[in-house]
C-alpha cells in the first residue's frame, strides 16, 4: 500500500510554530490537501515550492484581516482574494523598493559595493577551497586508499617520512588478508627521455608496480590495464605526453630511450591526464619490475611511497596497530643488522620508531612531509585561514548595510508612520523591507559575479590554481549562490526590518523620531567589528610580510649571489670536468665545482645514519653531500675548525667534513679533527672509516622551516651539476659563451641554467603566495570598511547640520568642528586595536610555529596597525567633516 503524501518536515514546522492556533488546524487540514493535489500534478519540487508560498500567504502579517462579532479571521487559505492582495503588495514592495534605491544614491552604492566585494571574496575563495578539498576524490575507491609512513625521533629530531624500503608492500600484502591490494611508487624525475631527434627532460616520471591501476582510477584510452607494467622496461604515457613524443601516431609499441645509456622502453599503453587535483602528477609510468630484485627491508634503502587499498568501511587504525607489531619485528632485526643495536636499546636512548597510515584524501592538506611529497602539498590551516576572510568579508559588508539601514531610519519614519495609520501591519512593513534588502542582495550578487569573472585570471595567479568560471554554471550551484544572496540579504535586512517597523506611528508624524541610543549603541558595536577584522588583517600582513623578508634576508652560511648553477651535467659524461674546466678560464667566472647537490632546493640528497668509531652505539641521522675541493670556496662557506679537501692529499678519498651541527650531535664540538666515523662493511665484514679532516660553518641546506640538521661532506664525483662563481655586467654575452661551448660537446640534453639566488627565492613561492594573498584582502577589507565609515560620517554630519551651525555662530573653528565629528570614530577604532591585538598576536604566534627560523611579534606591529587604522579612518572621515564644517552657518540653521 502507497504511504500517504506528506508536506517537507521543515515547512510544516513553520506553519505549526508561526501560525495562529484557533485557525491552525483548519489551514494545516488544508494545505495538506493542496499538497497531495499538486504532489500528484506536478511532481515533489513544485509541490513544495507552492506549499511554502501558501504557509508564508496564510501567516497573520501577510493576509486580509476583517472582523466579525468581535472576532479576527482570514480569509481562506488560496483564495483569489488572498492571492492577488498578495501579488499587488509584492508589487508595491518591488515598485518602492526601487524607488528607494534610486533615491539614497549614497547608502545602495555603498551597500552594493560592499556586498558585490564581499560576495565575490567569497565565490573566489569557495572555488580555491573547494579545489583543496578535492584532492585524490576522483579515484573511485578513494576512501579505501591508504598510504604508509614511517615516523621516527632520532636524537630528538622528528625524521620520518611517507617511503619505505622495497620489500614493505609485499610483506603487507602476505601477512594481513585485509590488505586487499598494494602498490608502489619511486620518484626519478629529471630523466632525458628521447624519440628519434626529439629529447625532453621528463620532470614527472614515476616506476611502479603493475598493480597501480588497481588501487588507483586512471582511465586507460589505449592497451590493457592488467598487463601494462607487469615487464620490465615498459611504459605507460598520459595522452599529452603521447602526442608530445609521436603526434597523432599510435604509440603503443614504440619504443623511447632513457638517459645518456640510451635504454629502450617500449610503450605499452596511453592513460588519459592525471587531474591536477592529485597529490601526485606524472607524465609516464615506468614499471618497477625494470629493477629486477630489490633490496629486502623496511628502512634499508627508504625509496618506495606504498599504498594499500583496504575493504569498504574497514576501520583502518584497527590495521595500523596490526603493521606496527609487524613493523617493529621487520626493523628490529634491521636496527640490530646495520647499526648493532636493539630496538628495546634504540627506545632507551631516546629514540623512537613508529608506522601510521595516511588516507589518500587527507595527504594534500594534512601530511606533515612536505619536502618528500611526489608534489607540493597544501596546507589545512590556509584553507581555514581563506574560509575565515571570506566569512568576515562578508560579516563587514553586511555591518555595514545594517549600520546605513539603521542610521538613515529617520528619513524613512514618515513614510513607515503613514503606512502604519493607513493600516500596514508590522509584518507587512518588515517584509516590505526584507524584499528592499534581498533585491540589493541580488544586484550585489550579479555585479560580484562579474568582478569574478574579470579577476579570476589574476586569482589563479595568485594562488597557483588553474580555476574556472564554468565551475560555477551547474544548476546546483547557481541555485546555491541565490539562496546565498537571499539569505544575506535576509540577514543583513532582519535587523533593520524589525528596528524601522517599530516605530510608533504617532511620534513619527510629530517629527520625534531620531537614531535613539540603542540603535547608535548597535552601530557603535558594528564599526568596533569591523575593524577588529581590519586590524587584525593589517597585523597579519605586516607580519607575514616581515617573516618572508626575514628567509629572504637572513644569512645562509653560503655565498647565493652571483652564483651560476648549470644543470644535466651528468649528460657530457666524461667531458663533464672539461667543460668545468673550459669555462672556468672565462675571466667572467672566477671559479667553479661539480656536485649534484644544490643548497637549498630540489637537489639530490641522501640521509642515513652515521656512528663514530668511537662511540657505534649512537647513530646520528645526517646527509650526505658527495663534493670536490672547489665546492666550500665557490660558495663561500666557512671552515670554522681544520682544512678543505685537497687533491694534494690522497687519503682525502677516506676523508669527511661535517658541518657545526653534525659535530654536536656526535658529541664532539671541541676536538673532531682526527675522530673517525664508520663507513660500510665488505664482504669479509671489514669496516670502512672516515676520518674527520674539518667542519664548515653551519649554512641553510633546506628551507628556513627545518633546522640545520648534521651533514656530513665526502670527496667523491656525484655529478649533475656545475656551479660557478660569476662576475660581470654583461650576463647575455657570458650565458651565449657557455652554450655555444655546450653544444660543441654536442650532449642530448638542451643547455640550461638557473641563478642561486632565484632558487632560494622559489623554495619560499608558496609563503609569498600567502602574502599576497593576505594583502589583498586586507586591502579589499580595508576598503569595505571605509566604505561603511564614509556613510556613517555622511549621515551624522547630515544629523548634526544645526548642532554645527550654532556651533560655528558661536565662534568654533573649522577644526574644533571637524575634531568633534571624528573623535566618536577614533574612540571605537582604539577600542577595536585593544580587543584585536591579543587575538592577532595568538594567531600569528601560531602559523610562525612552522617555522624554525623566525622573526618576534614586536609591538611596535600593533602600534603600526593601529596608527594605519586611525589615518585610514581620519581621510575617510575628514572628507565629509570638513565638508559639514566649511557650511555656511546660515544654512546650516535654516536646514531645520
């Protein structure tokens, strides 16, 4: 048997809480009817489209009062009566509405500004938020992929990361039945991949296992899923890389060559492109197979990022106390292998070792990894931070209609006090001026939509993104903006809807109607609002502008200027030192070095733990720089204690260098020269030792986020890079000697080169992101609120035009009159910096928390912040005072 048609819960509701309870059960009996009837007729949405507008026609404000023996009905629900007194009404709402717009030129252009900005901060900031929140959710099972990370405390330094060594997947895969499928991925960017006379550096080039198109949904548009990977040197290209390599030809069984061996890889199958809201990207697939047998072990080796994909609704910290048990058995026995130590011993120290799984849709944001993600992650607390400007952008634009709406009542009493006596009810009234407020809402909305349009070029930009507008044409989505629209125009009208419908008719015909204190009291509070908002956005700024100064400025322990960085070195093979050699003789280049790793950087470095001689029972997590002797000279760094590597000397082959750090944590910051740290075991089980020749100042490796960690510096050949002191004022000529020198080695890769100190810079885009970010919209709230300003100072110059004009009779000068207009002003905004510097400084206390390096919150900050309010709020207001003041006084007093 069908269930009876019933109206939406939330409607009823509304009826039954708002509707008079003499006539409520006639109405409900009613409507219920009418619902069913149009249910039937015209489907679910219209049915409770037309129930609404009926619940909100039959409300006491909105129908046709009579009296009969004393006694109040109305007319009955749907009648024709009813609805065309409703639809004229409407009408004459619209009609006034407009009327009233056009007439107070000041207040609707302030108003819509402030709404337009304010609603198209918030549709920009929705669609970055909304792409943040959506990465990895293509895949269909994303929900059930899980990523597995090591985290590890060594010496107290948190060293953990999202790799592990080869033989962790498959382990998984055998010891839990809940582990329904693993794979795994090893990063080798900056390959040269070439096809015939075409080379390309292939900057997103990814091994895995054959398994990767089961846990993830990459669809494939040529070849078979199953069986692509499952042999060593085949490959699998997105549909742009397939099209970059062989144009409209079929590619799958062409073959490409990698590298300068010239390896050939057969192409098994074309995927479609990854989305750009993944926390991967790649532009071809290798199979992992192509390494044959890998390594056994769990920390031995850490190259592999491993997912697992686990069954629907499983609870997957169940799992993750299962792989820790198993984790600690697999490293414990490594632990004891590589270092001679228990995993029991390796805690008593201090230490610690531990697994978690991440969820794939949480890497972007949450991962704590961020120098070891596949690609550069986001961040959570920006998201939060957005969404909060946004939010407040808003809360400011509606301030400032509810302090215009409120202050500028008294020009509207009389026409509230004749609609009262002609027999307008409250409600009507107050629905009169929600439809004024919602029809501005609206106009806002389609001019903030426009501002959309034309800034969302300079938004992506801005934030990295590749946004669109076509984001936002979606039924669902345009509908949401207008229910958007009509809720802040609900919002920002209620209170002044209520406060003008208050007015008691007799008073206001008598001209006894004024702003009265409450309301002045709200308003008060509202600017206080607005620029507890505007300061602590100008706190924000000023401080995040100073910490990015701070990483741009501060010393690094190296020479970052004028430094050349050549790079695919590696590429001229054994020319590699000729070519160094060559270019070194330029009296433009002072000096040079190869090395493959770059301070600071994406750069090759390893990081293993090193034990001295001495003392094998402590192991110090380091990295590894492989150098020549030109590399401490050409970047100017400074050896504090001992000497540089030197050709002179032939045992520098078994030499090291540590850094000020690296010789702390080895306990030996007074006397390391001549210590010995242990290097690698043969076959025979004879140990390797390295003997500590000098150490170089601390210098900045990474990032000013991380502390300068131990690094340890070995003479030996690690090229790819070739790095070159400069000094000249004609860098062009100087850049087109080198390639030309290049080419006549004729390598496969193009010449290409990059500065120091542009490097550096690009390791912080992404704090300078969130600057600019913050300076706009500062500026952006700034300007809403001096909007909102400007209007509160015109309406009180106009209240006081006489108050001003017996003033100056009575010989007040210009500026007593413009100090007496401005000083209300300057009261709330030193009210707003005291309430805002506290909360400022707690926020921004927390974001510099990321940073190891950082500047203090000093307080000359608030005190900038504050002057820049009080200068901002003085030319906003001045205008208008000045204006008021320089009024003829016999004016001024004929006014009333």
């Amino acid at each position: 048997m069908r269930s009876p048609v019933k109206p939406p819960r939330w409607a009823h509701w509304l009826l039954i809480k708002l509707h008079p309870a003499n006539t409520l059960e006639e109405v409900e009996g009613d409507l219920e009817e009418l619902y069913t009837h149009w249910y039937n007729r015209s489907g679910k949405t219209q049915a409770t489209l037309r129930y609404l507008l009926n619940v909100v026609s039959v409300l006491p404000p909105f129908v046709r009062r009579r009296k009969t023996n004393e006694h109040q009905y109305y007319q009955q629900p749907g009648s024709r009566i009813t609805s065309s007194l409703t639809s004229i009404m409407i009408r004459n709402y619209l009609k006034i509405a407009f009327r009233n717009l056009k007439r107070q030129k000041v207040s609707t252009s302030i108003n819509i500004a402030g709404l337009a900005i304010g609603l198209a901060t918030c549709v920009l900031i929705m669609l970055y938020v909304q792409d943040e929140l959506s990465y990895d959710r293509y895949n269909e099972n994303a929900d059930r992929i899980f990523r597995v990370a090591l985290k590890v405390r060594l010496n107290g330094d948190n060293v953990g990361g999202p790799i592990l060594g080869a033989s962790a997947a498959q382990d998984l895969q055998q010891e839990f039945p809940e582990v329904l499928k693993t794979t795994r991925i090893r990063n080798q960017a900056g390959e040269f991949v070439s096809y015939g006379t075409t080379s390309f550096k292939e900057e997103h080039l990814l091994y895995t296992d054959s398994t990767f198109f089961d846990v993830f949904t990459i669809p494939f548009l040529e070849g078979n899923s199953k069986q692509a990977l499952t042999e060593p040197n085949t490959l699998v290209l997105t549909e742009a890389t397939a099209r970059k390599y062989f144009g409209n030809q079929d590619p799958v069984g062409k073959v490409l060559l990698f590298g300068r061996e010239k390896t050939p890889y057969r192409v098994t199958g074309v995927v479609r492109n990854v989305p750009a809201n993944s926390h991967f990207r790649f532009d071809m697939l290798a199979s992992l197979a192509t390494y044959g047998e890998q390594h056994k072990g769990w920390i031995y080796n850490m190259n592999y990022y491993t997912y697992l994909l686990l069954p629907e609704k499983y609870d997957y910290k169940q799992l993750e106390a299962k792989i820790s048990r198993l984790a600690e058995k697999e490293v414990g026995a490594e632990l004891q292998q590589f270092m001679a130590i228990s995993l029991k011993q390796f805690r008593e120290k201090g230490d610690d070792f531990g697994i978690f799984l991440q969820p794939l849709t949480s890497i972007h944001l949450y991962s704590p990894f961020g120098s070891i993600e596949l690609s550069p992650g986001g961040n959570i607390l920006y998201v939060y931070v957005l969404t909060a400007i946004a939010v407040f952008m808003l809360i400011i634009a509606c301030v400032n209609f509810v302090n215009l709406s409120t202050a500028t009542a008294v020009r509207r009493s009389r026409e509230v006090g004749i609609r009262k006596v002609l027999g307008s009810a409250k409600g009507q009234l107050q629905l009169q001026f929600l439809i004024e407020s919602v029809l501005l809402a609206m106009m806002a909305l389609m001019i903030g939509l426009l501002v959309v349009g034309l800034s969302l070029p300079y938004f992506n930009q801005l934030t990295g993104k590749t946004l669109t507008i076509s984001l936002l044409i979606n039924p669902f989505v345009a509908a949401g903006l207008v229910a958007g629209a009509v809720l802040v125009g609900l919002l920002a009208g209620s209170y002044p809807a209520f406060y003008l419908s208050s007015f008691k008719p007799v008073l206001v015909l008598k001209g006894k109607i004024t702003a009265g204190r409450g309301s002045f009291s709200l308003r008060s509070g509202l600017v206080v609002f607005q620029f507890f908002i505007t300061i602590s956005m100008i706190i924000a700024t000023v401080t995040a502008d100073r910490q990015l100064r701070y990483m741009r400025t501060q010393k690094v322990g190296f020479d970052r200027e004028q430094v050349l960085v050549i790079h695919d070195t590696h590429m001229l093979r054994n020319n590699e030192a000729v070519f160094r050699d060559r270019i070194i003789q330029s009296p433009q280049v002072s000096m040079g070095t190869i090395s493959g790793q770059v301070p600071v950087g994406n750069s090759v470095m390893d990081n293993t733990t090193v034990m001295s001689k001495e003392n094998p029972d402590k192991g110090v997590m380091s990295r590894f720089y492989f150098v020549d002797d030109a590399y401490i000279p050409t970047l100017g760094m400074q050896l504090v204690q001992g000497r540089n590597f030197s050709k002179s000397f032939a045992t520098d082959s078994f030499a090291v260098i540590l850094n000020e750090t690296a010789a702390r944590a080895l306990g030996w910051e007074k006397d390391p020269i001549g210590r010995e740290l242990i290097g690698n075991t043969d076959d025979n089980g004879a140990k390797t030792y390295y003997r500590v020749i000098g150490v170089v100042g601390d210098f900045h490796f990474e990032s000013l986020r991380q502390k300068i960690g131990p690094l340890v510096m070995f003479l030996g050949r690690n090229s790819g890079n070739i790095l070159v002191k400069i000094h000249t004022d004609k860098l062009p000529k100087l850049l087109a000697s080198l390639k030309q020198q290049w080419e006549s080695f004729s390598p496969a890769a193009p010449f290409s080169y990059s500065f120091l100190d542009d490097r550096f810079a690009q390791v912080y885009v992404g704090e300078q992101k969130i600057e600019q970010v913050l300076t706009l919209f500062s500026s952006l709230t700034i300007f809403i609120a001096c909007l909102g300003l400007f209007g509160l100072a015109t309406f009180t110059a106009e209240q006081r035009t006489k108050e001003i004009g017996v003033r100056k009779v009575l010989g007040a000068s210009v500026s007593s009159v413009v100090a007496l207009l401005s000083k209300d002003f300057l009261k709330l905004i030193l009210i707003a910096l005291v309430l805002a510097s506290p909360i400022a400084w707690w926020g921004m206390d927390q974001w510099l928390k990321e940073f190891a390096y950082k500047v203090t919150i000093d307080w000359w900050i608030f005190a900038l912040a504050g002057l820049l309010a009080i200068g901002i709020a003085l030319l906003t207001v001045s205008f208008q005072s000045i204006k008021a003041a320089l009024t003829d006084p016999v004016k001024s007093l004929r006014s009333e």
